[in-house]
C-alpha cells in the first residue's frame, strides 16, 4: 500500500483485542484447563494465516488482511495471559526466576530468527504465500508440543462473573505496591523511550543508509535483550532486585539518548543492543514478581491487566514517537525521551520507596505461601 498508515493499522489490531479481551480473558483463566485454553486459542491463529496465505495468493482486499489479522490478535490476548498462568503450575518450586529468564530467551530467539526466515521466504518465492503457510504448519507443532506437557488440572470453583470480579486482578496490582511500581515504571519508560518505529526514519535521514542496514537495526534490541537473557540464566538469584530493576530502566533512557544523537551506524547498532540487553533485565525482574507475589486465584487477571500494560506501552509509544517527532524533528523525539525514561526512574524512587528496599525476588515466606496456595488448588 506504501502506506505508514495502513502499517500502524496492523498494531491497532493487535492492541484493540487486549484492551477489551484481556482481563475478561484472565478471569475465565482460573477456572478453566490452561492447557486446553492455549491449543484452542491456537486454532484461529491458525485460520487467521491459512486467512493471509489465501489473500496473499489471490491478491485479495487489503480490508479482509485487517480481518484476519483482528482474529489473530483476538486470539493472543487469551492466549498470552493463559500461557503465563500456566507457567507456575508445571515449574519446580525455586525454578521461576530460572524459568522466564529461559522464556526470555525463547521469545527474542524467535524475534531475531522469526523475521529472518520470512524476508527469505518472502526473497525466494517472490510473495508471503510461504511465509503465511509456515506460520499455520507452525501453529500445528505448538498444539502437539503443548499436549505433551504433563499436566493434570484440579477444578476450582467458578467466581460469578461481574464487575468486582473483573477488576479484581486490577485491585490486586493496585494494593500491591511491588508490582504496581514495577508495572508503572516500565509502561512509562517504554512509552516516552521507545524509538523503534521511527527506525525507518533514522536510517534514511539521519544515517543515510538502506533497507538492509534497517534490517539490522530492528534485530539489535532483540540480540541485547538474548544475550543479557542467556547472561541471566548462568547468574545466581539477584540479591538487589529493586535497585537493579531501576537502574537497567535508567540506562535504558541513556541508551536511547546515544542512540538519538548518533550519526553512526555501527554506533547505533550498539546502542540499541543496550537497550535490548537493559529492557531485559527490567523483564526477567517484573514477570519473576508478579508469578512469586499473586495468588493463584488471580494470576490470569493480574497477567491480563500486565498485557494492558505492555500493550500501552508498546503500541501507544509508538504513536508518542511519531507525534513528538513531527513536531520536534526525530533526533529531538528519541533523545527526550530518553531523558524522560531515566525521570521516571527518579520520580518512582520517590513515590515507591520499597522499591530501592527490594531485595530478593522471592521472599522465603512469600514463595512458602504461593506454593502452599497452588498445591491447594
């Protein structure tokens, strides 16, 4: 379409579906087979690519792209909550913090490879009809791979559904300061800090570059954030949680403001492999939280108010970029909100004390009381 617009369109789609869907999402979490809910939900993912591949052959309409691409994003919002409520009930305990690292990796693997081997496909054949058939085939292996799982689901009894019970998740963050602070920090972070979709811009303008060296620049976060994960993975348990989890937000704002002034690509490229590595420490921080601090009974509505979080964050900062950037120029856009992610930093500090005092992830009687809730239920 050559079409910044219809491009933005794509993460609308994304973004619309966890907005409504995520927290009624985490409440049927509870009750229902988590297991079974990720292979469900993977079937319209699956539609939704069978949905693209057939357009992407027929050169169908651009409006029925936005259809398909709607299902799939309504299908992740239920799936993503499930499938981190599914993570304590098949971990060992002591393993969590272990555990998201390893998921960590997973996820920016599959960000490096996953976008390589479609611009192949999309190289080689000459349209996305692979690359769409490939994702479906995918989809099918996720769904035998998650049915192998050991698992045995316990019923629980059913909460009536209403409004109360809805916000519940949301009432937990909020009277939980751990993880309210944690949660704010990063959406307003990522949201003033984020520079990524304006990517393009910086290599065509300001480094002068072409579609491959943009290519590169929009693998490097996801390289910083796999190696600092695998980096994680061989660390003992952090014994300065807090102060840790305020400091790779900081350098993540000064890595942003580099990243802004430089006219470097190789600069740049290393700029953003910071950011990458920072944001994921401030990740493995957050999610090892939420799992070792919420009850049981909440954890799918606390994760579906998370995923409106990280929604916000990603997709709004997006929309905050290019609105600053049309009116301050982009190198501007980037550099101040950078500096606005370190004063969030010091703001939060303010506001949450705890937060520096926040020692170890997992406090003995915390984790005794979450383990001893799960083997209940």
């Amino acid at each position: 379409t050559h079409s910044a617009l219809a491009l933005g369109l794509v993460g609308l789609m994304k973004f619309l579906p966890t907005l409504f869907l995520s927290i009624p999402a985490g409440h049927a979490i509870e009750t229902m087979n988590r297991r079974t809910i990720l292979w469900v939900s993977q079937l319209p993912v699956i539609a939704g690519c069978l949905g693209l591949a057939l357009l992407s052959w027929t050169q169908g309409p651009v409006w029925l792209m936005y259809a398909f691409l709607l299902l799939i994003g309504i299908a992740m919002a239920v799936s993503l909550p499930a499938r981190s409520a599914f993570f304590p009930q098949i971990l060992r305990p002591g393993a969590m913090q272990n555990a998201v690292t390893w998921n960590h990796v997973s996820r920016q693997s599959g960000t490096i490879i996953g976008p390589l081997l479609g611009g192949l496909s999309v190289a080689v054949t000459g349209g996305a009809l692979t690359a769409y058939l490939s994702c479906a085939f995918l989809g099918l292996i996720f769904i035998v791979l998650v049915a192998a799982i050991p698992y045995r689901h316990v019923p629980k009894k059913s909460e009536p559904v209403s409004l109360s019970s809805l916000l519940a998740g949301a009432r937990f963050v909020w009277k939980t300061p751990i993880l309210l602070s944690t949660m704010t920090v990063d959406m307003f972070a990522v949201l003033f800090g984020g520079a990524y979709a304006l990517l393009p811009m910086f290599t065509k303008d300001i480094l002068h570059a072409g579609p491959i060296v943009l290519g590169i620049l929009r693998l490097a976060p996801a390289v910083g954030a796999l190696v600092m994960s695998m980096v994680l993975t061989r660390l003992k348990p952090m014994r300065n949680a807090g102060r840790t989890l305020l400091l790779s937000v900081a350098a993540f704002g000064v890595s942003m403001i580099f990243f802004g002034y430089s006219t470097n690509v190789f600069f740049s490229f290393a700029m953003l492999v910071a950011s990458g590595a920072t944001d994921a420490v401030s990740v493995v921080i957050r999610h090892t939280l939420l799992q070792s601090r919420t009850p049981s009974s909440l954890l799918g509505r606390v994760y579906g108010v998370m995923n409106i979080f990280g929604m916000s964050s990603n997709e709004l900062g997006e929309v905050e970029s290019g609105l600053v950037a049309a009116l301050i120029g982009p190198v501007l856009a980037v550099a101040s909100g950078g500096i606005g992610s370190i004063v969030v930093v010091i703001a939060a500090a303010k506001i949450w004390p705890e937060l520096l005092r926040l020692k170890s992830l997992h406090t003995e009687k915390e984790a005794a009381a979450a383990l001893d809730e799960r083997r209940n239920s």
